[in-house]
C-alpha cells in the first residue's frame, strides 16, 4: 500500500443549494495524497442528492495553501452550480 501524506491535499465538501439564499458548503471529510499521486477520500458523512438527483462532491485546497479567503468564495453565489 502506498504511504500517504498525514495533511489533506484537499477538503471534501457537498454543496448545498437553498432557494433564495447562497449555498451552504458543507464538509464531510477530505482527500490525502498517496506518495504515486492518487488520492485517498475520506469522508465522515455522505453527501445527499440534489434536486436533479446527482451526488456530488467538491474537493478544494485547504484554506493555507489557496494562500486566498477560501470562505469567501464559498458564499458567492453561483459558485456552486458550475460544473465540472
């Protein structure tokens, strides 16, 4: 088994559409780097579907390596629906 990394490369989020206010981002686990470049996924809850049935979730940096307000991102709205 490949060694993996004690600090997440990543966070791992479900967004949370609400209708008539931004979408709640929250977090059920995160992703570490194993030492051949894949990932292990770690969540602590799974996330529900949406209203079109699609699971999905958001894998971003933690906020010390954006070197940016990674909240503040979180509450533009929008920013949840793109697709990838």
């Amino acid at each position: 088994m490949s060694k993996q990394s004690h600090e997440p490369a990543y966070r791992a989020f479900s967004v949370i559409e609400r209708e008539g206010r931004d979408p709640f981002w929250q977090s059920i686990g995160a992703a570490f780097e194993n030492s051949d470049g894949s990932l292990n996924i770690i969540l602590q809850a799974y996330p529900l579907p949406g209203r079109d049935g699609v699971v999905k979730v958001v894998l971003r940096r933690p906020k010390d390596e954006q070197g940016d307000d990674q909240s503040r991102d979180r509450e533009r709205p929008g920013n949840a629906s793109r697709r990838r």
